[in-house]
C-alpha cells in the first residue's frame, strides 16, 4: 500500500469534516482504492474502535459525482430490525453486539463446503474500497464508501456445481444478542436474502467488513455484511452467518413478510412504484431538493445485461 504525505492528499478530501479527519489522525492515508491484504492485521478491529492505523479514503464523491454521505449519518441512521424499528436508534441498540469470534459456513451445492473463519477471510481476500450508492426501498439514500471484496471471490474457493442457480445467505439467529427477534417476532427470522447465480458472481456485488477506513460498526452488519449496489438496500443482508449454493430461488425475509411488496429480484427501477409510495424520486441524505432516481441505481452500464429479455414489472 502506498502512504502518501498529508501535502499529496488530493483536493477532493478537503471536503472531509474535522471529524472524519481525526478518525484518520496520526494514521496513514489511503492513497491507493485497493489495501493490500498484509495491512489488514490489526487495522480493522471487531469494534472499530482500535484503529487507530484506519485508513480514510481519499476520494470525496461517486463516479456521478454524488458526494459521500457523512459517517455519521452513515453509522447513525440504520436499518437493521435485529436491533430496532427507529433507524436512529439501532446504533445504540447495537452497541455492545460482539461480532467475534465469527464463522461463516459456505455450503450446499458445492464442491468444497468450508466454514472460514472471518478474520482468516479479511486477510485472505482483503480490503478494496468501493464506493458505492445506497438506495432504501423506503425512498433515502447514501453514498458510502465500503471496504470489502467481491463475493465471487469466496464463491471460487468452494466451487460452485452445475446445478447450483442461486445463492442464498442468512443473518445469525440469536435473540440474546439480537433483541429485535424477541420484540418483533411476528417476523420469520433469522433474516434471509438471495441473488441469482449471474448475480451473485457480478463484479459489483460485494461482501464488506469495513466503511470509511474503519471495520464495520455492528449497526452496520459487522463483521460481514452483503452491497449489491443496483438493488434496494434490504439486499445487502447484515452480519452474515451462512452462504448457500441452491437450486432454487430463496424466499427472502420480505417476500414472506409482504410478498406483494417486496419481491426477489428488488432491482432500484423508478419506472415501478411500490405499492404504497412512488420510486421515481429519492431524498439523499444531507439534501434539501429530492433526485431523480436512476434505473438500477446509476449501474446499468454494469448490470442491465444481466436482465436482457426480462419483464421488470413482473419480477419486481
Ligand atoms: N439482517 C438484516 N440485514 C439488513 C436489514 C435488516 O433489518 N436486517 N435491513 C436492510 C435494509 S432495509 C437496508 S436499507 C440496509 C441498511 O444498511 P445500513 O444501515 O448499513 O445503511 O440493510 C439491509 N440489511
Ligand atoms: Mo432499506
């Protein structure tokens, strides 16, 4: 990795409040978007709270030019229904949840099931910063600047069989550390999500354990959370404790929740409104005027092959 003098930082990260400076301070900027894997050790904490030789990206904004949404709100504003309904509430719900030790069992229709071990996982497929927008089904949205790897990265090293079509991955069910699946158990817990094969194996689509330079904050899915940028945000499952090759299309948490809601493909489309608010606008967080949604999210450049011949309304 190469460390750069505070005078070589470029223009952009002026835009960096004193704040998100000083979680950087005494540290080494990041100067490159990819951290080597051997820099890991040490640098992303399960609490984040020993960082102190976090890194901090570098860059202020996404490719379009939207600026990152400050960490604050970022790690202030959540959802994650394990913790609590209030979205600015979830942080301190969260706050003493122990992301380690962690396992993440890789199974079903494979070659070689594994359970890895998630600090062996950091340090073997590393840290890449991405910078992505995150778009809630609810209407808001965020830039965020994730660290993390792509997906079919892991999915490589269990080797996928032929007749594998899906992937499906769950949240860890634990009530004692998660209180929400006492409080609200009217939900079918644990919280399960899936992408299709193509999906799933697409360059974008991530597994992070990190945000902002730092581990990832337990509000925000520590130690292993799914960002698969073109979809709504209830996508990027949290805290992952299983990964399953499938044959079939899983059955996510929200289809059975609201099957007329909230479907599986779930692709960011303002051409199709949820059923009780529009999505052809969204509020960005830190903004005054709406913005036009972009269909998949501004990615389909990237991502609108995967879709070729497919009705989007029908499989919404
Ligand atoms: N396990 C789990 N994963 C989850 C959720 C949840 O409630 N439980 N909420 C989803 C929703 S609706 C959104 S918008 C994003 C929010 O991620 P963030 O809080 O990191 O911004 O997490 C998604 N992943
Ligand atoms: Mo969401």
């Amino acid at each position: 990795m190469s460390k750069i003098k505070p005078s070589e930082v470029t223009p952009e990260s002026v835009y960096l409040t004193r704040r998100q400076f000083l979680i950087g301070a005494g540290a080494v900027l990041a100067g490159a978007t990819v951290l080597s894997a051997c820099d890991q050790s040490g640098l992303l904490g399960p609490t984040g709270k020993k960082n102190a030789k976090a890194p901090i990206t570098g860059k202020s904004a996404d490719e379009l030019g939207g600026k990152l949404t400050p960490f604050e709100a970022v790690t202030g504003y959540n959802n994650f229904y394990e913790f609590s309904l209030d979205k600015e509430e979830v942080a301190s719900v969260a706050g003493d949840f122990k992301a380690r030790p962690w396992t993440i069992r890789v199974g079903g229709l494979v070659q070689r099931p594994r359970t890895f071990d998630i600090d062996d996982v950091i340090r073997r497929f590393g840290a890449e910063e991405r910078i992505y927008r995150h778009r809630c089904v609810e209407g808001w949205s965020m830039v965020i600047p994730w660290l993390g790897f792509s997906l079919r990265k892991l999915l490589a090293e269990v080797g996928p069989l032929a007749k594998a079509k899906y992937v499906q991955f769950t949240t860890l069910y634990d009530p004692e550390r998660m209180p929400g699946q006492k409080a609200y158990y009217g939900y079918p817990w644990p919280y399960v999500e899936g992408l299709r094969l193509d999906e799933a194996l697409h360059d974008l689509t991530l597994l992070s354990h990190g945000l902002y330079g730092r581990a990832l904050l337990p509000q925000n899915g520590a130690p292993l959370r799914l960002v698969v940028p073109w979809k709504y945000g209830f996508k990027a499952i949290k805290s992952i404790v299983g990964i399953d090759l499938v044959e079939k299309a899983p059955v996510s948490l929200w289809m059975k929740t609201a099957p007329g809601e909230y479907g599986f493909y779930a692709n960011v489309n303002p051409a199709v409104a949820h059923p009780r608010w529009p999505q052809s606008s969204e509020r960005r967080i830190g903004e005054a005027q709406r913005r036009r949604t972009l269909p998949f999210n501004g990615y389909a450049e990237q991502v609108a092959g995967l879709y070729r011949n497919m009705n989007l309304r029908k499989f919404y």
